[in-house]
C-alpha cells in the first residue's frame, strides 16, 4: 500500500530535476501525477516513465507564470482523474544575473518573481477550489533556506520571491486550514543540481567555504527534499499546517 494512495498530485516543473523526482517518487507510492512542465520533452519522458512503471500521469504544458496555462493544468487534472488533492509548487527559476537590487535590473526582478512567487499564487488560485470540492487537501510550497537568512553574496530577487512564498504559506494556513486545507513550505539548503555542481566543480574555494557552513558536511540531495514533501502530501501531516521546515544540513543555524 502506498503513502498516497487515491491522491492526485498536481506538481509544478514536475518533468525534470527535483520535480522529476518528486513526479516518480509520489507515481510508485500511489499518487496520479499531473506533471505541469514548461519543458515538452522532460515532461514525457517522465509521464512515460510513470505509465511504464504501472502508474498514471497526464502531461500538461505550463509556464506557471502565464494564468491560462495554470488554469488549464488544473483543469487537465480533474478531467482526467475526477479531483486535485496536493498542490506541489515546485517550480522556480534562479538567474545568474540576480544580485544585489542596488544592481538588480527590473526584467531580472520581473522574471524571477513572475515565475517563483506569481507561479505559486496562480496555482492556488485555481487549485485551491479543486481541493476544496474533494474535501480538502494539501498545499506544500517550495521556498529556500535563503529566505530564512541574509547573504554577504546577495541574489535579491530570488530572495524575495521565497520570502513571499513563506508569507503567502502562512496566509493559506490560516484561511483554508478550517476547510481541511493544509498548507506548508520547505526552505531547502543548497541542493546538488546540475547547476550547483557545474558551478562548484570549477571553483573549489566556493564549494570549500560553503560546505564549512553547513554541519552535516555536505550538500542536499534531491531526495532529501522530495522525501520531505512526502510527507507533506500524505495523511500522515494532517495536524502539520502552516510550518516552515527547513531542509538544509542545519546551514540556517550555523552562527560560525
């Protein structure tokens, strides 16, 4: 028996990546997947991936910054499998030219928040009400331990994006939490994705000074987030509403 079984699970850039990961992962324990993904060929090859497994998955195209294309995932979803019980927030974007917002320019800014915190906001929109018709559900937002914390190498955009995510989490609890909605962020630590370690690879006194502020000695691994959002989705957080849980090797409380 699987943790969701009966649950279908909407999870934003669910195609490739942590996404990818957390389509396949909640696939075999049970969840029907609706895999919304800007990304064609991700998005198929992880909808294949998921059927030939045994499981069911639609694919929806979606840039989550575009309202249209999130209404039309949810309405994917319910057209095919009846209802929506998780909403995954998953998907977000980090750009090399965020920086200090003394520097920042407004396309970088516009493009970072439109995707990371409109993304999440468009989703629960039009999510929200499709929990509400199956009785409730729950919400799990993905923020960042950046959030938490100030930087002396500063990526404000992104930075207020996931703080503005952590803010709206919050906000959701209290509102739908009466209605059987629960909802909840995970602020990951430094995560080993193709772009942290193509960047690290190249400059070992960055990876050095980065992994001495982080107790556990390395870095997270996907799974590590995904495992956590798990739980999230399942029955077995259903007095877990509101929280921030930080996943992050204990970064966020390193004072030296």
């Amino acid at each position: 028996m699987g943790r969701l079984d009966g649950k279908v699970v909407l999870i934003t850039g669910g195609g490739s990546g942590m996404g990818g990961l957390a389509s396949r992962t909640f696939a075999r324990e049970g969840a029907r997947v609706v895999v919304a993904e800007i990304a064609d060929g991700p998005g198929r090859e992880t909808v294949a991936e998921i059927r030939d497994g045994g499981g069911e998955a639609v694919l929806a195209r979606t840039d989550v910054s575009r309202e249209a294309d999130v209404a039309a995932a949810v309405r994917a979803g319910v057209e095919a499998f009846g209802r929506l019980d998780v909403l995954y927030n998953n998907a977000g974007i980090f750009l090399t030219e965020d920086g200090a917002i003394t520097e920042l320019e407004e396309s970088v800014w516009d493009r970072v928040l439109n995707v990371n915190l409109k993304g999440t906001y468009l989703v629960c929109k039009h999510g929200i009400p499709e929990l509400i018709r199956a009785g409730g559900g729950s919400i799990v937002n993905i923020a960042s331990f950046v959030a938490l914390v100030g930087c002396t190498v500063p990526q404000d955009a992104y930075t207020a994006s996931k703080g503005g995510v952590i803010s709206l989490t919050r906000s959701l609890a209290v509102q739908f939490g009466p209605r059987g909605i629960r909802s909840n962020a995970i602020c990951p630590g430094p995560i080993e994705t193709p772009m942290l370690t193509s960047w690290l690879l190249t400059d070992p006194e960055a990876k050095r000074i980065r992994l001495a502020r982080i107790p556990m000695g390395r870095f997270g691994r996907p799974e590590d987030i995904v495992n956590l959002a798990l739980y999230l989705a399942s029955d077995e957080s259903t007095w877990t509403n509101g929280a921030v849980l930080s996943a992050d090797g204990g970064i966020t409380v390193n004072y030296f």
